[in-house]
C-alpha cells in the first residue's frame, strides 16, 4: 500500500517537536553529569579507572627498564700501606737472644702513603702493626686478599726474596716477644709459611692472585735485585720478589737493586715525592723521575754529597706506563 506524505505544515510540526525534545535531553544530562572542571589551556578529559590502570602499568614497566639500564654503584678499590716502627737506630741488626733485630721506622712513609691513595679516591687502609695473619687476610669485601688490591706499599727490610714488614710487637723491650710471634711477618716469593732460620712468618706470593693490582711497592733493600751468582737473563720465578709479583699478574712492580736508607729525611722525602707523583696522575716510571728530581734538589739545599741512594737503585717492573689516580 503506497504511504503518502504529510502535508507540509504538518512535517513543519513534528521537526519542531523534535528539536525541543532534543534539548530537553541535552540540559537534563548536564544536570545530572556536571562537566570537570579544565585546567588552563588544556582539553577536558574524561577519567577512565582501566585506562590509569594501564598508564601505572607502563610506568613501572619503564622505571624497571631503566633500573636495567643503570649500572651498580662500583665496587670501592682498596690500598694498603704495611710497615712498623723497627725500633731507634742504635739497635740495627743488634743480636738479641740469637735473633737479628731491625732498626728504623716506617711509619712515617707508611702513614703518608696511606692518606696519598685516600686523596686519589682509594678505600685506603695502613697498618703500622702488622701481623701474619693480616698480610695473609682479604679485604673488607672479602673476595680479594689485601696483597691483590688495587694499589699496595710495603715498607721494611728487605732482600732479593723478601721483604719484612713487622718486628717484635715491643721493640722497645729488646724483643720481649716470643720467637716465631706472629708480628714477626713479612711476604716472600714461595708460599705462606715460617723461615727455619729466622723464624718470621710470611705471606708468600706463589699462587697468589695480583691480577687486580695496578701498583705493588716494595721499599726495602734489593727486593729488585739477585742472589749474588744470579742474573736477570735466567730467570724463574722467585728470582726477586719483584720479579715474583709480576709473574703473579701484577701490572707495575716498584723495587730496589742495591741497599738503601729510606728511614731518613732523605730518603721518607723521596717516597713522599713519589707517592705524590702517583696520585697526581703520574705514571709509575715518572712517578720515580719526579721524585729523583726533588731528591737531587733536597741534597742540594741539604749539602748532602750524593744523592739519596733511592734514586740509584729504584726500578720499575712490568706495565712502567701504570697510572693509579683516580682510582
């Protein structure tokens, strides 16, 4: 059945009707929905809970990934400085119950070359009374032994095989310490153990780890050097402990060929040099030069005759372009 249309007026009718239904509807939605208010220059939107959930979501998506991406905070890098006061000059090499008792007092070069490496940015450590068990010890972290840190100094006596860090814990007493006391310690080439003639307890460097080391010193006498007979073209381990620690992967070995007196003016000005040099930046072999230098002009303004015998005798082993500022 054909529809037919309103006549005009009619459809005019219904439009309107239409119109005014519509914004009824409109006003009676504001009302009940009041719009949020809109911050300055910005378009309202509308919450939605599933869509903040899912923003939160990303966020800490991003936060994990760029946790991932930072690095841990580094690891501290340790320095050890290692040597005691021997006792007053009077009584070097001064046989007391049998035992050769040393002389001469480290501490003075040890306590400054502790605070030097503090100044480069090292965990830095000294002991002017040390035992074997802490020459044998690890560091605060517990995974690297202290002679396998970072930068180590070693002030005492010494020979082509040995260096002796510690004497008779009451040195003043004229070795009242028992023989074999534990603050009778030093490090040498061969493994831990005791001198059948000396009765000092040592660290030995065989098998130890230096990988880690960028710098170990050895300030004593002829830790650089050989047994008499002996000569630098036939080499094995143990030749020298220099020698000793930087086939044990240390990367720069400072050491002396000849006898020399550190525990003077003279020669505590040489190390303090050095030591300065080092946490300036210098390299180990420049490190040695700057001091040499100063020397030369200590002896000069001191009337000293010849130079201190550190600057003879002084040699670096292995990496001689190591640097150890920063640490």
């Amino acid at each position: 059945m054909e529809r037919r249309r309103p006549p005009a007026p009619a459809r005019a009718a219904r439009a309107l009707a239409a119109c005014l239904l519509a914004a009824a509807l409109a006003l009676a939605c504001a009302v009940a929905a009041p719009a949020a208010p809109v911050a300055a220059g910005l378009p309202a939107v509308e919450y939605d809970a599933g869509t903040a959930s899912e923003l939160e979501g990303h966020f800490e998506t991003g936060r994990d990934w760029w946790e991932g991406l930072s690095p841990p905070p580094p690891a501290p890098r340790y320095a050890y400085s290692i040597g005691c006061d021997f006792g007053p000059e009077w009584l070097w090499n001064t046989q007391v119950a049998g035992r050769t008792d040393y002389a001469g007092d480290c501490t003075p070069g040890v306590l400054y070359a502790a605070a030097a490496y503090g100044t480069a940015g090292y965990a830095s450590y000294s002991n002017t009374s040390p035992t074997v068990g802490y020459l044998r010890g690890k560091n605060p972290g517990g995974s690297t032994d202290r002679l396998g840190s970072d930068v180590v100094f070693l002030f005492g006596h010494g020979s082509y095989n040995n260096v002796v860090c510690g004497d008779y814990e009451y040195d003043g007493l004229l070795g009242t310490e028992p023989t074999g006391s534990d603050y009778m310690c030093g490090v040498r080439c061969g493994g831990d153990g005791q001198s059948a003639d000396t009765l000092f307890n040592y660290a030995g460097l065989a098998g130890r780890d230096l990988s880690g080391t960028r710098l170990i010193s050895f300030v004593a006498c002829n830790t650089a050097g050989y047994l008499e007979g002996d000569d630098e073209g036939d080499h094995h381990f143990g030749d020298n402990i220099c020698e000793a620690a930087r086939d044990c992967d240390a990367q720069a070995v400072l050491g002396f060929t000849g006898k020399i007196h550190p525990f003077g003016d003279a020669g505590l000005y040489w190390l303090q040099k050095y030591n300065d040099a080092l946490v300036f930046g210098y390299t180990v072999e420049n490190a040695c030069l700057y001091a040499n230098e100063y020397a030369d002009i200590y002896a000069e303004e001191h009337n000293e005759v010849a130079p201190v015998d550190l600057v003879m005798y002084a040699k670096v082993l292995g990496d001689t372009t190591v640097t150890i500022a920063p640490a």
